[in-house]
C-alpha cells in the first residue's frame, strides 16, 4: 500500500493507478485546476499557457488593483503591459479562494519573500496538491533552495521546480520556448507538461531538482558579469570565454552539494546561461550593463525597476564557496566589483592574470595542472 498522503516512488502500475486517483474517475473530461502564486511577469505568462491550454486558472496578487486590471482588461500593466492575458485567468488577492480546489499550484514569487507567502498559503493547501516554484533564488539563512522551502513548510511529495531559458517576455510575444520541469516525483513531472506544453512552449523532464533549481539560480551571477563586459565594449572572444568559465564554475559548485554535473548541459544549466548572458532582455544583464556603465549598485538596481535575483546570489554563493572551499573566482570578483567598489575593468584584469587552471576538469583536474607547474617552478621537470 501507499504513504498515507502521496506516493515517493513508483512502479508503472501504481502511476498510472495514482493518475487516476489523483483525477477522480469522474474527472476525465473536467480541465485541470491550476494556481499561480505571483503577479510577476514570468507568473503572469504561465498562468495564460495554462488558460490556453484549457485549465481553470486562478492567479493570486498582493495588488487587488492590479487583480482587477487583469480581470477587467486582460492585461498586466506593470510587468508585461503589451500583453494580451487568456480571458479565462481569474486573478485575486484572495488567497483562499485562489487556492481552493486547485491541483497544480505554480508559485512564482521572489526568493526574499517566497517562505512567507508559502506561510501565507499553508492553511489552504493540501498533500494531494503538486507544488511548484518557478523562482530562481538562494534564501540566505541555511541556503535554501525554494523547494527545499516548499518541502519545509508543507511536507508534501508532490513539489517541483520550473527552470530554463525562459524570458517572460519572448514567452508573451509565443516565441518558441523550452524550459525544465524537475522532481523526483513522476507525477509532478507528468502533470506539469500536460498543463504548460503548447505550441510555442515545450516542458522537458529532469529528474535532478537541485540541479535543475542550482543552474536557474546561479546563472544570474554570470548575467551581471555579461552586461558588465558588454558596456565596457568587450567582444564576442570576451563573452565566449566568460560564458564556458562560467558553466565550469556552476558545475564545479553545484558538483559540491550533490547535484549531476550532467544536469548543466541542458536546458537549465547552458541553455539558461546563454540566454542570460546574451539578451538584453535578462534583468541580471541590465544591472550588469548598468554598473559598467559606472553606475553604482542602488543606481542600477533602481533603474531596473524589478527583482534582479542573481545581485543576492553574488554575496550568498561566494560567500558559501569560501565556507566550502569551492573555486569560483568569477563570483568572487563579482562581489568585489558589486559590494567592494572595485573597478569592473580592474577586475577584468586581475581574473585574467590569475592561476592558471584545467578547461573541462572532469577531463583534466584543476588539482594535475597545479601540480605540473609547481614541479617545473622547483625545477623537477624540465624541457
């Protein structure tokens, strides 16, 4: 027999059995009811693939002014203002009345406030529900990923994450798009790619949720980097080099809490990547052009307008590598242009004359190189 209150593993009999369970046999023709915890620009985008694919979507906001722009002219004003909302999406700020009866919750609310809201919600959700952070952040205390925040609050076995290369506003204008759903869970996988894949939105499936999350999270670090080298006019030689140092870096730490290293070569890991570090569409981007121009931290941010997540991850995943002992000179050099004033270009020119090191370490060691030039310096090999 099953937990009591979800299923952790499954054999292809008890799936499918818990498929229908889940739906009810009365159920098979009745749309699935689908949350979206978040006004964002990125929530606001899910919550119409949802409607377009025929669920019943409720989308929950702080802002009751803005819950009744939506319903009443099917438009976002403040983050996606040019685009046209699935009349079906019934937004709120009534988080109880969001919530009732709903099987996919999509929670879609910035790292600094996403336990709170999960607070807000607990009363209203329930162990059959499948939960599903769409936010890519690092909580400071215990650095906790959202769905280590989800598991924590609720203890429920249906949570998941969404991650990818996925700008909110390509997604708007239905520019052929892919993304990650990642769980341990079949059923949460399953259920988020029959309710978000469409047309112009392709759902893959990852059964490596650290990874996933920890590749969404720490490529916003390497964004700022980006737009930094791109206002200082360096070329594509720069950005090439910036981008594959920055997946050896992501790898190397996501490897030291335990995620797949071959997890970075998808969607979620260099796929993500590029589109950050590329299009100046990545709010991290901005905020790194901005400081390049010589702007300082609250000027950049400021002008941005919205939550740039990777200027926290900086302070929190160098901090964290030190702890650890990780190499990640990138982030390091990162927060000292960031929260140290040091120079863009000056620390432009102090990474490139660092140690020399390995390309693909799982290839050839960091560790070997070392080692090979501490044996030439003491003259122990020779030409």
């Amino acid at each position: 027999m099953p937990p009591k209150g979800g299923i952790l593993r499954y054999t292809q009999g008890n799936f499918i059995r818990s498929i229908d369970r889940f739906r009810g046999a009365d159920m098979a023709d009745e749309p699935m009811r689908v949350a979206v915890l978040g006004g964002g620009s990125f929530g606001t985008a899910l919550a119409s693939i949802a409607a377009d694919n025929g669920a019943r979507v409720c989308q929950w906001l702080r802002d009751p002014q803005l819950a009744e722009q939506i319903n009443r002219e099917h438009r976002n004003s403040r983050y996606l203002p040019d685009y046209a909302i699935n009349p079906a999406v019934r937004a709120s700020s009534d988080m109880q009345a969001v919530l009732e009866g709903a099987e996919l919750v999509l929670v879609a609310i910035p790292s600094q406030a996403f336990r709170d809201v999960v607070r807000q919600a607990r009363p209203w959700l329930n162990a059959d529900q499948i939960l599903v952070s769409t936010t890519k952040g690092i909580q400071e205390e215990g650095f906790k990923l959202m769905s280590q925040i989800l598991e924590e609050e609720t203890g429920f076995a249906h949570i998941g994450v969404i991650s990818g290369p996925n700008l909110a506003t390509e997604i708007a204008q239905k520019q052929l798009t892919a993304t990650v759903v990642a769980s341990d869970d079949a059923l949460t996988r399953t259920r988020v790619q029959q309710a978000l894949s469409c047309d112009y939105f392709r759902v893959y499936a990852s059964n490596d949720r650290y990874g996933v999350e920890l590749g969404g999270s720490l490529k916003n670090i390497y964004a700022i980097a980006a737009g930094m080298a791109a206002a200082l006019g360096m070329g594509e030689n720069t950005r090439s080099m910036l981008m594959t140092r920055a997946l050896a870096e992501m790898g190397r730490f996501a490897v030291s809490l335990g995620a797949n290293p071959m997890t970075f070569l998808g969607l979620a890991g260099v796929g993500d990547l590029i589109v950050t570090c590329s299009s100046q569409l990545s709010r991290n981007y901005r905020v790194g052009y901005a400081l390049g121009q010589g702007k300082n931290l609250d000027e950049a941010v400021e002008a941005l307008g919205q939550v740039a997540e990777g200027v926290n991850t900086v302070r929190l995943v160098r901090d964290k590598a030190r702890k650890d002992g990780v190499y990640m000179p990138l982030a390091e050099g990162l927060y000292q242009v960031l929260f140290e004033g040091v120079p863009a270009r000056e620390m432009a020119r102090m990474l490139m004359r660092g140690e020399q090191s390995s390309d693909v370490e799982f290839v050839l060691p960091r560790e070997a190189v070392q080692q090979a030039h501490r044996r030439v310096e003491a003259g122990e090999e020779k030409p």
